[in-house]
C-alpha cells in the first residue's frame, strides 16, 4: 500500500519531476506533487510524495530529511490526513434566521 509524505522547505524553483527523481533514489515514487498558489500558480515550498511501500517510504525520511537541495534543507514526514473544513465563509454570510 502506497505512504505519503510531506515534504516542506522546497526551493520554489523545484519542478515535480525533480521532487520525483529525488526520492526515487529510496524507492518507487508513485506520484510527486508540488502544491501551487491558485492565483499565482507559484509553488509553495512544499508538496507530497507517494511511496510505493511503507519500507521505502521510512527508507525515504531517514535518507532525505534534513537533506539539502539546492541550497535548501527540506523536512520529510509522514503525511497527516486532511482535517475536514470548517465552512466558515459560508456561515458568515448565513442570515440567523
């Protein structure tokens, strides 16, 4: 089963394909992806990397975190899950009815 992780202090220049073959020196990457602005579509400095294998994805932390790329020292971890939203722009505008 696939692990995703984190991964923070990107350079911005980073491309996916860079993020990939950067961790696939610990494994089978299953899917690299570097998080964007919306409005900008700049990166962010962080994305996630998909492992094929818990093993490669533990291989992956202790290999590259606190590892340097291109100038930057990057953080490796395990991804937590996505906490549901709080529509709170919704019920600012609600009517208390």
């Amino acid at each position: 089963m696939a692990k995703k992780l984190y991964v923070g202090g990107l350079p911005y220049s980073t491309t996916e394909s860079e993020l990939k073959d950067i961790f696939s020196q610990s494994g089978t990457v299953e899917s690299a992806v570097i998080i964007t602005d919306k409005i900008s579509h700049r990166s962010k400095g962080f994305g996630f990397v998909e492992m094929s294998t818990d093993e490669e994805a533990k291989k992956a932390i202790e290999n590259l975190n606190g590892k340097e790329v291109n100038g930057r020292k990057i953080t490796v971890a395990e991804a937590r899950p996505l906490k549901p939203r709080n529509n709170s722009s919704y019920n600012r505008f609600r009517s208390n009815k």
